[in-house]
C-alpha cells in the first residue's frame, strides 16, 4: 500500500530493548512500503556478523564520531554500552522535506532528542510479550556473553520507564503481527488533518466559497 503524496515527510521513531527484533520488524515493513526512507545511523561500535557498512550502520571510529558532533552533523546522538550511535541531521531534513517518511531506529536516549528537536515525530516502542521472552531471545543470538546479556536486561528494565513518553507501543509476539501494527499506525498517521489538508485545500477553498 502507497500512501497519497504529501507536502511534507513523517519522521518515524522506531525503538526498543536490545534482542526485541527491531532489525526482523522494520525489514518487513520495508518490504510493504517501499516508500519509506530508513536512516542509516552511525556508531563507534564493531559490526556484528551479517551487518554490512552504509546498510546495517555506518561504522565509523570514535575520533570520526566526535568530530561530526563537533561539527553539529547529527540530530541525535547517545552513548550506549559504551558505544557512540548518531543520526545525519542533512539526510532528514532532505528527505522530510521532499515528502518522504523517514524511519530512524534510536534508542531511548536519542529518541527523546529527536522528540524535543522534532514535535510531530511519530514516537513507536516495540516490546516482547514478556521480559522472559526477551531473556530467552538475547541468549539465542548467541552473540554476547552472559555479562553482556545482563547488562542488556538492567538496560531494557530502564528503557520500559520510559515507555510512556512514546505515542504508540507495539507487541512483537510475531513479526507479522508487529508490522501489521506499524502499518496500521503509519496509515492512521497519514490521515491527520493537517497531513491531507494542504492536498485538498483548493477543494475546501472552493467549497467554502460557495
């Protein structure tokens, strides 16, 4: 489904606990709209296995990530398990701009960054059904060691309180069924007034002159 064109993008925030399956879901939104523009971040941190530069993230060294904050480039930026992530201010604008909806996966810290930077950026939190399911999900990747995976989980814990600060919370017992959801949001969204207005506003004009 492609949605009417509009005058002016939607700044999707989309974020979540480590090990939710954030990178799954937003693959398969990706999948059904096309149209939407995901914001590559960039972090200090080694990519893992699978993740390719300039898709997965632009990985970049912590001296190339502090000069870009020098240089005021990001929208947001936060340090998370001592890594630096950050969003491209330039990109965004650009694409908001030119009537394309922006995704942007950040994590809590930036997210409400981009929330005080960006009022109207649709706010999205994922969760699992249960934090059990979370636990059983990081220890399946298999990709971090215990130590890690409990810093993960206390972190999580933290980021749950800030779950009432989003506009939507979504629950990813299925992927299909995430998506769903996000679709369902992205469309409602889409139909705000203020969003079909300016698309219609010599047919108001015209009416209302009557």
């Amino acid at each position: 489904m492609t949605p009417k064109k509009k005058t002016k993008g939607t700044l999707i925030v989309l974020s979540g606990p480590s090990g939710v399956g954030k990178s799954t879901v937003i693959a398969e939104l990706l999948s059904e709209r096309k149209d939407i523009y995901f914001s590559v971040s960039y972090t200090t941190r080694g990519p893992r296995v699978g993740e390719a530069d300039g898709v997965s993230y632009h990985f970049v060294s912590k001296e190339e990530f502090e000069g870009m904050i020098a240089r005021d480039e990001l929208l947001e930026y936060a340090k998370y398990v001592d890594n630096y992530y950050g969003t491209s201010m330039k990109v965004i604008r650009e694409k908001l701009d030119a009537g394309v909806d922006v995704l942007l996966e950040i994590e809590v810290q930036g997210a409400a960054t981009v929330k005080r930077k960006c009022p109207d950026a649709v706010c999205i939190f994922v969760i699992p059904p249960t934090f059990e399911e979370l636990s059983r999900r990081l220890h399946g990747r298999a990709t971090d060691d215990e130590q890690v995976i409990q810093g993960r989980l206390e972190r999580a814990k933290a980021e749950y309180r800030q779950i009432p600060l989003y506009d939507y919370l979504v629950i990813n017992d299925s992927v299909q069924s995430a998506t769903r959801e996000i679709l369902s949001i992205l469309c409602a969204e889409g139909c705000r007034v203020d969003q079909r207005l300016p698309m219609i506003r010599n047919q108001i004009e015209g009416v209302t002159a009557l």
